[in-house]
C-alpha cells in the first residue's frame, strides 16, 4: 500500500478547517483523506460526505462495532489522524477508513442532501450507462443487494427496465454494494418522481429469416398479458385510493379492465395504454 | 467499380464511424491501454503481412489472410471461414452489387495474386475496407451453415462473446448479432439467451463492428440447432424496495417493468400465450 506516500498527511494538531484558513498558500487539495479517497481510481462511484454529517456522531450509530479500529479510521477521514503511527498500523487503518466511509456513504445517500449530490452524478453519467440496447444508453444508479457489508458487490439499476446489471469494470465490480445500500435509488426516484424515464413496451423480437420464433411469440403474449393485468390492477387500485385521479383515469381504467378480458380470450396486444400512460394517469 | 458505389460505400463507413462515436463510451483506462496494445500489434502483424507478401511473393511464411484478419484486435467475435465456402460463388450471390471493389476484395480474402490487367486501385485502404466489408458479409452467410454453427457454438461454449451483464442472468455467456441484416445501420450487439434481450458490447473495440456480420439469424438459429446451449437459469425479477419494503404498484415511481422479465416455460403456455392450466380453470368455469 503506497497510500500514505500518495497524500500528504496535515499536522496532526491541526483539525482540516483550522488548517485551510492558517495555510491560504498551501492548497493542494489531495491533503484531505475524503479528497484523495474520491480521487482514487474505481472510486468514481463515490460522492463526497459532509463533514458535518460526518462529524455528527449520531449519524454514525452502530458503526463502531463494524469497523475495525473505528476512533483511529475515523479520524484518518477527518484528518486528524496521529502522524507518528507505524508503517503497518497505517495500512490497517486505512483499510478500516475506507470501510467506515462506504458505510457513512451508504446512510449519507440518502438524506436529502446526500441524494442531491448523487442526483448531480447521475446526470453526469457517473454510474455508466445501461447495456440494453432498446434503453438506448439511459443513465445507471448503483444499488445493493444487501445491506450488510461483505456480501454482495454494487450493481446498477437501471430506472428504464427496472433491471440491475454488473458493473462493466471489474475495479467497480469489486466495490461492496453495502456501501450504497438497497434503498438508495428507489429513494431517489421517491423524491425525484419527475426523473423516472416513460416506460416503453419496447422488446428484442428474435427472428429466423425475418420469421417470428414462435416460443419466443408465445412468450411476447403472455408478457402482454401480464402487462395487461397489471395495468388493469393498478387502474383499479387508484379509483380505489382516497386520492383518485382525475375522472379520465376511472374511465380508461374501466376500459382497461374490459379491453383486459376480451385480450384473455382473443390475442394480446390490440388496445392497451401504454406504461406511461398509466403511469401519466397515476399522476 | 462506379464512383457511385465508392461514395456509397465511404457513407456507409461514415455512419459506422458516427454510431461509434455516439455510443458514449466510457471506457476504463486500463482496458483502453490494453486494447491500443492490441491494436498496435494487429496493425503491425498486419504490416509484417503485406510487407512480406511484396517482398516474398510465395508468402510461405505469412498468414492466410483470413486467419489474420480473424486475429486482430476487436475481431475475436468472428468465425474463420472456410476457403471452399468463399470460393463457391454461389454463396456469394449478390454481394458484388454491395461490396465496392469486389473483385480486388475477394482477392485480397483468397490470398490470389491480382490478375495483371486488372484495372488500377486507387488506394490499397479501400480495398481493405472492402475486404473487411466483403469478408463480413460472407461471415454472415457462413455463421448460419452447419460448418459455421458448430465453429461458432464452439467459440459460444469458450466465452469469446462474453457474458450477459444482467445480474439475474449470473454471466451466462452470450452471442452477437445484429438488429439489420445490411451494412452500415447498426454496430454489432450482444444476444443473451437467458433473457432473451440485447446488448450493447461492454468493450469500445467492438463499437465499429458492424452487426451486419453476424446478421439478424444466426444467433436464433444457434440456440435452435443447439437447443442444449440455451442456459437453465432460474428466472429472477428485480423487485425494488426502501428499506426492505417493496415499493406499491400504486406509486408514481413503483414498477412498471416487472413483465419485461417475466419468462415461462414455452411448453407451460398456449398458443395465445396463456398459462394452459390457467386456460384449463377458464374452461371448467365456463362450464360451471
């Protein structure tokens, strides 16, 4: 490990705020741990944590028993770690404050500040773009699949087709999905509704020779069908919430429901409302 | 060759050119040094090669030129096809009318000395590019032939296509092909088996091949003849939550996608795409 060479560290006597108003010549930013971390190559993913959120103990219930060497990791993250600390040691530490900070990251995404900066990202693509072709390159967000740490690598949800997907580089692959959480992007999505993308009823239809497989169709069909059905529910459901929508909404979805059974008994896909519009009319 | 087909033939090369630099890429560094290196050395293979064949012409120690062009960086997706199939011209009907320089590309493909009236090329690139293009083009004939399938479900079951970035599909291995069977729409893309949906490949290098190449057919095709390729995944659905709670349908931003990947068993579905034992309660309730 060559990162304590990497950045210099700042006078254990002085705390990151003291220092940046004493020495107004000197800023080369790489000093601050949190800096250098988000500099660090395979941490693109990351954004960075508020020192005041850090600060604040109570944001960081529980992480004590997480992390090894939690005071000293904790004060490598907000640099006041001691400067006469053996090689080794240092290692150890530094292993111990990455951790911690995946798991402040993990809890700081989603306040709403946290969410503003990882919206930022997002916008900038940061997270890379989904695989599926018919998404046509719709911008990704990391997601866990568990919370606790050590168990499963980050992945990318994509708000387009609602799927997850690995990583195309294997430096993001490796990063612990704990540290982004499994709520993180559908909290997202819950503050910023305006961001969900309109859904398409797009799909990859495989074909021999210009011919239709017909497993494959048969397949297509009762996707439909599902989406129909689901469709329909979900109509339903709001002409049943207190807050019903506008009276446009009852009506399709009646229609909906009867345009439902008629597709059950013939074939599929011959007058359904699009997801976004159902999506339009939940509105 | 027409002027006609030159120019129509630098505008298809044109849009390749533009579909890649529209795919953002956002490649790691890393593999971006490797695949230069690549690169590098398939551009200087390739100079070793014509130089060799000018200075030597027996060309005894050179490569055939398809195993070469199979060889280079960003062409491990393709097949080599055999000499017999270019060399019967019946499998080759039609392509002279797309393939500008045709009769200098087949050459250049079959490793024939060019005969010495033919006319001047201009430039030895084109009939490169029309060689790539032309060699391409059979490939997508090829790749369907029983030779071709079972060269290609051999390169399937070795990983040279990659695997399925969809976490549910647990890295089955997937196969190209192409949305258009003409060159010069769209670059070349991924097939997973799995969740029978496409991909763009993950790789920059692959971003200016042509799925004209691998053609619309071919990667149904393999999974038919081979129906023992087709990967026995367990079908999973993402279903978001907030803290361990599924988000409603009812939300504004619940999901909306969950059909996408629902899969069935083909043999479990009727004709109209109904679960048959759900059709069979239907009919007993009708008859109720």
């Amino acid at each position: 490990m060559l990162t304590h060479l990497l950045y210099p560290l700042p006078p254990s006597s002085l705390s990151r705020q003291v220092d940046d108003y004493t020495s107004g010549s000197d800023s080369d930013y790489t000093k601050y741990w949190i800096d250098w971390f988000l500099g660090t190559k395979g941490n693109e993913y990351f954004c960075e944590v508020d020192e005041e959120y850090i600060l604040d103990r109570f944001n960081l219930t529980g992480l004590n028993t997480e992390v090894q060497y939690y005071s000293q990791a904790l004060d490598l993250i907000t640099d006041n770690l001691d400067e006469n600390m053996d090689e080794e040691m240092r290692d150890i530490v530094e292993k111990s404050a990455r951790h911690l900070y995946g798991l402040i990251h993990a809890r700081f995404i989603i306040t709403t500040h946290g969410l503003t900066k990882m919206l930022e990202k997002f916008k900038k693509c940061d997270f890379g773009r989904c695989p599926r072709v018919l998404c046509h390159n719709h911008p990704l967000l990391p997601v866990a699949l568990s919370d606790v740490p050590y168990t499963k690598s980050v992945k990318l949800f994509c708000c387009r087709c609602e799927d997850i997907y690995n990583p195309k580089s294997t430096r993001h692959a490796s990063i612990d999905g704990a540290y982004f959480g499994c709520s993180f992007p559908h909290m997202l999505f819950q503050v910023y509704p305006q961001l969900v993308p309109p859904k398409s009823t797009d799909r990859y239809v495989p074909r021999i020779f210009g011919f239709k497989l017909h497993d494959v169709a048969k397949q297509h069909r009762y996707q439909d069908m599902i989406r129909e059905e689901s469709h329909a529910r979900i109509m339903a459901g709001i002409e049943g919430l207190p807050t019903t929508a506008a009276t446009g909404a009852q009506t399709s979805s009646r229609d909906g429901q009867q345009n439902h059974k008629i597709n059950k008994a013939a074939e599929g896909n011959a007058t359904v409302a699009t997801e976004s519009g159902a999506m339009a009319d939940v509105n | 060759m027409s002027a006609h087909d030159l120019q129509q033939q630098q505008q298809q090369q044109q849009q390749v050119r533009d579909m890649r630099a529209a795919d953002d890429v956002e490649e790691e560094e890393e593999e971006e040094e490797e695949e230069e290196d690549e690169q590098l050395q398939g551009e200087y293979a390739g100079d070793e090669y014509y130089g060799s064949d000018v200075s030597n012409e027996s060309g005894t120690e050179s490569m055939p030129w398809i195993a070469w062009f199979c060889s280079l960086g960003g062409h491990q997706y393709f097949a080599e096809v055999a000499d017999d199939f270019v060399e019967d011209d019946f499998n080759l009907t039609g392509l002279n009318s797309i393939v500008p320089f045709y009769k200098e590309a087949l050459e250049m493909i079959l490793d024939l000395e060019p005969e010495e009236d033919s006319p001047k090329v201009p430039d030895v690139s084109i009939v490169e590019a029309s060689a790539e293009q032309l060699y391409g083009l059979i490939h997508q004939r090829f790749i369907v032939t029983r030779q071709g399938l079972q060269q290609m479900a051999d390169k399937y079951q070795a990983g040279h296509f990659g695997s399925c970035p969809r976490t549910y599909c647990q890295s089955t291995n997937v196969v190209p092909c192409g949305r258009y069977d003409l060159p010069g729409v769209e670059t070349v893309k991924l097939y997973c088996p799995n969740c029978q949906d496409i991909y763009s490949p993950p790789s920059s290098r692959y971003h200016n091949l042509d799925g004209a190449y691998f053609g619309t057919t071919f990667a149904h095709m393999l999974f038919h003849i081979y129906p023992e390729l087709v990967p026995n995944i367990s079908n999973k659905i993402y279903t978001p939550a907030i803290y361990g709670f599924k988000i409603s349908e009812y939300s504004r931003c619940g999901p909306r996608m969950q059909w996408l990947r629902n899969k069935q068993d083909p043999a479990a579905l009727d004709a109209s795409g109904r679960l048959i034992k759900d059709a069979k309660d239907n009919d007993e309730d009708d008859s109720k």
